[in-house]
C-alpha cells in the first residue's frame, strides 16, 4: 500500500466507503503484526501477529471512530470484527477498500482490507 493513491484516513472520506460494503457478502482479510522478524534481532523481543484471509462475511453496519490512528469496527451477526491503529486507506481499481495502520518508523502494523470478491 505504498503508492501515491494511499492517503491519510479521514471519517468523512472513508465512513462511506465502509458504509457501501454494508448488508452484503464481502470478503475481509486482517492482519496485524508488531515486527514478527524483530526477535531475530534481538532476542528479548516479543513479537505476535494475526492473520486471516478471505473471511466471508456480512456485516450489519461499520463504524470509523477517533482522532486518528483509528479504529475500525465491522458488526456481524453475532459479534464484531475490528482493526485499531488505522492511518491510511485506499479505494483500489478492483473497488477494494484497503485501510492500513503504519507505526512510528513507518512499517505495517494492521490491515483491514474489505471486498466483493476473494483476495488473490
């Protein structure tokens, strides 16, 4: 996601693009890590990750809360689906809304990618 089309979030920008994906079969992939490969270099470090790709759901409604970073929460049926941490986003040309939390140093921390159709 480090292209020109990659902008800061904002709630007014970003809300709707949740908005659209609303009430419909979309698939999400999440993923956090805080530096997975650091421990290599110092052993102290813990590090932790999460990842799940292609996850079909149907969320009731999304909601886009705070002053930035941002967190991202998506209800579905029976409980919720959430990213915090979020920077930056991008409405891709395959209609993919790719939200994106970059830390301090400026690396991925957590994506929440939403979509009609399966990531390859």
């Amino acid at each position: 996601m480090e292209d020109c089309s990659v902008k800061p979030i904002t709630i007014e920008e970003v809300q709707p693009l949740i908005n659209q994906f609303a009430k419909q079969p979309v698939y999400i992939h999440l993923e956090t890590t805080n530096g997975a490969y650091a421990s290599h270099f110092d052993q102290s470090f813990f590090s932790a990750s999460a990842y799940i790709r292609n996850a079909k759901v149907n969320y009731e409604h999304g909601k886009l809360i705070g002053e930035g970073p941002f967190r991202a929460g998506l209800k579905i049926e029976i409980g919720w689906v959430y990213a915090e941490g979020l920077t930056h986003f991008e409405l891709d040309e395959k209609g993919r809304l790719l939200l994106a939390g970059h830390g301090f140093d400026g690396k991925l921390a957590v994506a929440l990618e939403i979509s009609k159709t399966p990531f390859e």
